[in-house]
C-alpha cells in the first residue's frame, strides 16, 4: 500500500518466478558402479535427470519434483556403461 497526499491508494507490487537451472554440485561413483547425483536447483519445479553415452542421444532417467531445493539421484544402470553423460532438463 502506498500513501499519497491524497489519501490512500493501492499498489501492486508483481514478481516475476524464473526456474533456475539445475546445477550439479556432486557426482560420485561408488566402488560397485552406481553413481550418487547430487543436484541444487529452484523449490517446486519439475526436472528430468538426462543420461548419454555420446552427447547426441539422451535418455530420461527420472523426473523429480524438487521440494527442497536440492535433487538426490542414484543412478542404478550406471555399471552398465562404459561411458555415461549427464544433464538436467526443466520439465
């Protein structure tokens, strides 16, 4: 609310929500293979966590709600491959 010499007088104040990026800020491989994702990203928005053998081809791991502000993954299909890419996508 503003005050005027008039009297009173409504005011609107508008904030506009931009997702962020997720960014990694820790990624581990265990000694059997699987690999601990570790992720810090916006509360209440929607992220898919990608993997890629080659940079080119990339297939969605999961989708997760964040909740908290971080994202914990633990990609179980890691031992699998040789060589494995990871990314994030805002959903």
């Amino acid at each position: 609310m503003a005050i005027s010499s008039g009297g009173y007088q409504n005011l609107a104040l508008l904030s506009a929500v931009t997702a962020v990026r997720a960014r990694f800020f820790g990624v581990k491989q265990h000694a059997n293979g699987i690999t601990d994702l570790r992720l810090l990203a916006e509360p209440g928005f929607v992220y898919q966590i990608q993997s890629s053998p080659n940079l080119q081809a990339w297939a969605t791991l999961a989708t997760l709600t964040n909740r908290t502000g971080g994202i914990y993954y633990l990609d179980a299909e890691a031992p699998g491959h040789a060589v494995r890419f990871y990314r994030t996508k805002l959903q």
